[in-house]
C-alpha cells in the first residue's frame, strides 16, 4: 500500500510504502496526485519513503511504475528516495542516469532533509 505523507512543502508530493505495493496503488494514488501536481505546479517532485514497512513491488506494480514516469518524463524535476534498504539504494543508484530529473537518496533518519532538498 502506498499512503501520502502529509509536507508543508507547496507543490511537493510525498509518499510512504507500506507492506506490498500493488498495481492498484499507482492507480489510486499516485497517478491521481502526480497528475493534479502537473496541472498545478507542471513538475513533478517527489518524496518516496521505503522503510521497515516496505515489503516489496507485485510485478503488475513495477509494470505500473515505468507507465507512471515514462510518459511524463520531462516534467519530473527532482525525487528523493528514503531508504535503509541496501540493496534497493544501489539499484536505484545503478538506473539513476537514465532517470529523468535529480535524484537524491537518503536514510530514513533524514527524512525531514529529504523533503526540504526536493522542495527546494
């Protein structure tokens, strides 16, 4: 499950995984605040914490994920991804050229700085 982080940052989006993220997720939370972001804003920045309560991707969510970032690839200006998962971090580290905008990774004990560079 996917669930919005409440931020006092204007325009900024921030989101908490929790147990398994499904495909439905992207449909009924992501894909909904990412496009009134857009609307509003015209970019994309984004908060996404993976913590202890993250629990994996089903495969029909990875699916959705590259659905999600693809078409809207120039207005994704900066993502912060909040983890203590390794392996996740050197993943994303390894793609992160072919992403679009700035990336930053950070451990969830800095939370709070995650959101303020993305705001920036």
């Amino acid at each position: 499950m996917i669930e919005q982080i409440e931020s006092e940052h204007e325009g900024l989006l921030a989101f908490r995984a929790v147990g398994t993220i499904e495909a439905r997720d992207y449909e009924d939370v992501l894909k909904p605040a990412i496009e009134e972001a857009i609307a509003g804003e015209g970019k994309i920045r984004l908060v996404f914490v993976l913590g202890d309560e993250y629990e994996g991707y089903s495969a029909g969510a990875a699916w959705e994920d590259a659905k999600l970032w693809i078409p809207r690839i120039t207005k994704w200006e900066r993502c912060a991804l909040v983890t203590d998962h390794r392996r996740l971090a050197d993943a994303v580290r390894l793609f992160a050229p072919l992403m679009p905008g700035e990336l930053q990774i950070f451990p969830v004990s800095e939370l709070d700085d995650a959101l303020a560079w993305a705001a920036a």
